[in-house]
C-alpha cells in the first residue's frame, strides 16, 4: 500500500483516524475500562484530552498484529524517510527490537554472533531468544574519554577470520555517552565474511536530519537497524521502531517481534511513533536551529551526537557534584557515575536552557579544575579478553543456579551477569566460566565500595548449579 494510493492525503495515518473517531464517538461501550471519560484525579486532570485517544482495535483503527491500514501507513512513511525496506514499530521498546533482530537474523538455532563492544541486557534475552552462540568481543576502554571506544572495521575483520562460520555482527551505535561507530566500513567488512550487520542505535534516531549530525545506519549499510524515537526524538516512552534492509529477513524478523508484543497495543504510543515519523519531514528547521543553538556554546565533534554531552570526570564525587549544582537550579542529568556525567539536549529546547546548563557547568568545571583526580578506575582489564561461554544462553537460563562467596568462584560457571558500575557493562557473561583473575579483581573491586550489579550485600553471585 503507498500513502497516494490509500487516499491518506495526511502525514499522520494513526493520529488522523484516532482524532476522527474521538470526534464522533458519543458514547463508548467497549474497552478501554475508562471508556475515554473518567481517570481517578489527578492522573486525569494530566492526561486531559489524551484519554480519548487512548483507544483500542476499532473499525478503522487497523490491527497491530496484522497491519494493513493506518498503521501499515505510517510504518510505510517512516521506512521511506530512512530509506528501509520495511519498518516495523514496536510499543515494548528497543528491548523488543533488539531481541527480534536477534531471533529474525539467526532464523534457526546455534547460530554464531559476534557482539561487539558493549551492549544493552536486551542483547543477552534475544540471544536467548535466539538460542544463539555469542562471541563477545571487546572494545578498548578509553580512559582520556572515560568510556569504550567504538569498534574498529578493522578489529572485526580479524574476528572474522577466526570465528567463520558467523550469522551476524550486533554492533552499538551511537554508544550511551554519544560515540558513533564507523558503519559503513562495519557493513562492507561484515558482508565481505557473509554476516549480517544487526545495529542498536537506540539513541540515534535523529541520525540523518542535518548535516551535522551522524548518518543514520540504514544509510550506512546496515541489515536490521533498531531505534528508540522515544530517547531522541519527541515520541513518548516506551515507542520504538526497527528498520529492515532486506526483504529476506523483513517476514521473520517482524514475526519475532509480534511474538513479544501485546494483543492491546497502547494507541497512545502508536500514535506518538506516527507523529515522530511525521516530524523527520517536518521537524528538519527545529533540528537546525537547535543545533544552531547548541554549537555556540561548544564545538560540534564529528563521531560523536552533537545532541548529548558526554562529561568524562574519573571521579564519582566530582559527577556528584556537577547533577548537584544543576538539581539545585531545577535542571536533571540523564546519568552520572564515577566515569562521567551525560547531558542530552532535546530538538526545540530554548536557548535560555541551554545557556543555563552552561553557566553551571563552566562554573563546575573552574572548581574541578583544582581537584586533583582519583586513581584511575583500575576494571577496565577485566574487558581485555573476549568471554567465552562454557554453555549456550539458552541453557544457561534452564540450568538451576546457588549463591556462592565471589572469593570462592573461580572455576564456576556464572549464571547472571556480574557488572562492574561504571561502565555497567558485563565483566562475566552468564555461561563464562569465572577465572581467578576475574575473581581477583572484581572482589577487590568490591571491597573497595565499587557497585557491582549481580554481586550481593554479602559478597555472594549466583553461579549454574551443575
Ligand atoms: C543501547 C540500548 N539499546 C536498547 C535499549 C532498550 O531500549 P528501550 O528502553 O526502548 O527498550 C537501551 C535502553 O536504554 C539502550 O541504551
């Protein structure tokens, strides 16, 4: 179905059906249970209007699980604003596309996928999902950036070489703090070897609308590439969407993906994703001014998204103090820890926000410069050597598992990840075996007061029982 064809003269097909309906409908005797009238005070005096959108599988209102409609439409316009062969939206997240893209690409079971760098826990369920064999591969920690470095085309080419036969390369970009990988060179290196190129770029939706920013990853040659609008786009939580590249892979990936979805979509999410597709066409002028904006107050690096600022401070008091001094002026961080701060700017932000923010931070950045720097953060070695899996995920997550003291773990095989925080990303894989060094390390790690998830109050993680 094209939008000239469907008689959709609008750029928004759910948000112009729901608006329609809202306006004729007098009285309703199906679900929603508020019946688009009565919320108990004051979440209704927030929601207002919205309520009345918040509407359900109608006549006219297209199915989530069989579109061809409305919601066909809009998945259409926005595939064609990336340059996709398909888009699908999603309204459990980038979660949801990340484990689809994971379980649509490996299509069959036992499939080999290189991870690179480090990746969000949804990667780790869609291998599951998958029931998938991982090899990770690390990135190199960065400590003048206090963050990962992107991975190198060059890096993954040599991981190919050895790891043949593989399924698909799941690469991250842009990383959390904002660095973006070099794609293109990614895809041509991963095609070369036969793989897929799967991307998260959760936080590169905007990627493509100005010059100034990264190209987006569909461009770039990428087979499945997943996107959250709703962290960088003006979309509401929770709405996400992924593009497919190529028509062999749309059908199974998309299924995936039903699979993990809801019967009773939330409409209010579908059409925040309609009004974010719509604003790729029309948002570009708020983009430019805000980048505008934006770039007279720092410059604009290229390979980094011009939109967040990544603060790398190698101290947990001097982050601290920095969301301080701005909480106090009522302006939130997205993060900080003891590796850095994160600052993420939003398309149509005033000029008198962004100056604010500034002042704070050049005052901050006067006192810190007098500090001198805590000792480094000392983990980053324990990401050196890529993880190698003594089970598959899939077997791992129906192993039963016990507690034991993390001094007494070495050659056990661990059952959840262990996450030294910063940087939050797995030192030990469930499936690893746990070495004496990782033991070494993360206990004392630990002893010194660093947060480790997966490792409890009293010093126990939990490792496979078998
Ligand atoms: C890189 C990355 N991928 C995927 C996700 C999951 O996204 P969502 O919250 O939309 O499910 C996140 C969430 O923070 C993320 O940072």
């Amino acid at each position: 179905m094209t939008r000239e064809s469907d008689g959709f003269g609008a750029a928004m097909p759910i948000l112009d059906r729901l608006m329609h309906h809202a306006a004729n409908e007098r009285a309703s005797f199906h679900v929603p249970g508020h019946h688009g009238r009565y919320l108990p005070q004051p979440l209704s005096a927030w929601l207002g209007q919205a309520l009345k959108l918040d509407l359900t599988e109608l006549p006219g209102l297209d199915n989530f699980h069989s579109a061809s409609d409305c919601i066909a439409a809009s998945e259409e316009l926005c595939a064609r604003h990336y340059g996709a062969y398909r888009t699908y939206y999603s309204v459990n997240g980038a979660t949801a596309c990340v484990m689809a893209a994971l379980k649509g690409a490996c299509g069959v079971p036992g499939q080999r996928v290189l991870v690179l760098g480090p990746c969000h826990m949804s990667v780790w369920r869609g291998l599951v999902y998958a029931d998938a064999v991982p090899v990770w591969v690390p990135s190199p920690w960065n400590p003048a950036r206090q963050a990962f470095d992107p991975p190198s085309p060059a890096a993954l080419d040599a991981e190919l070489r050895q790891w043949q036969p593989v399924k698909a390369v799941f690469v991250t970009s842009p990383t959390y703090p904002g660095f973006v990988a070099d794609v293109r060179s990614l895809a041509e290196v991963a095609h070369r070897h036969g793989a897929l190129l799967l991307v998260d770029e959760a936080h590169g939706a905007h990627f493509g609308l100005d010059p100034r920013l990264p190209d987006h990853s569909v461009a770039q040659g990428a087979d499945v590439v997943i996107q959250s609008p709703h962290k960088t786009l003006p979309c509401l939580t929770q709405a996400a969407w992924m593009h497919v590249s190529r028509p062999d892979l749309a059908d199974g990936v998309h299924e995936a993906l039903l699979f993990l979805h809801t019967t009773s979509p939330s409409y209010l999410l579908l059409a925040s994703l309609d009004a974010a597709q719509a604003f790729l066409r029309s948002g570009q002028d708020l983009v430019r001014e805000t980048l505008d904006v934006l770039a007279r107050y720092r410059p604009l690096e290229p390979q980094s998204d011009p939109m967040r600022m990544w603060i790398p401070t190698g101290s947990r008091a001097r982050s601290a103090r920095l969301a301080e001094r701005l909480e106090e002026r009522g302006m939130f961080l997205e993060y900080w820890d003891a590796s850095g701060a994160l600052a993420i700017f939003g398309f149509g932000q005033g000029e008198r926000d962004v100056a604010r923010f500034f002042e704070v931070y050049r005052t901050w950045c006067e006192e810190a410069g007098e500090e001198t720097p805590e000792t480094p953060w000392h983990g980053a070695f324990l990401y050196e050597a890529p993880a190698v899996l003594a089970l598959r995920p899939s077997a791992i997550e129906h192993l039963p598992g016990r507690r034991v003291p993390l001094r007494g773990a070495a050659g056990l095989v661990a059952k959840r990840p262990i996450s030294p925080y910063p940087p939050g990303v797995p030192a030990l894989w469930p499936g690893q075996v746990i070495s004496e060094q990782h033991v070494e390390i993360l206990a004392r790690m630990w002893m010194e007061g660093h947060d480790i998830v997966g490792v409890a109050a009293d010093g126990t993680i939990e490792v496979c029982d078998a």
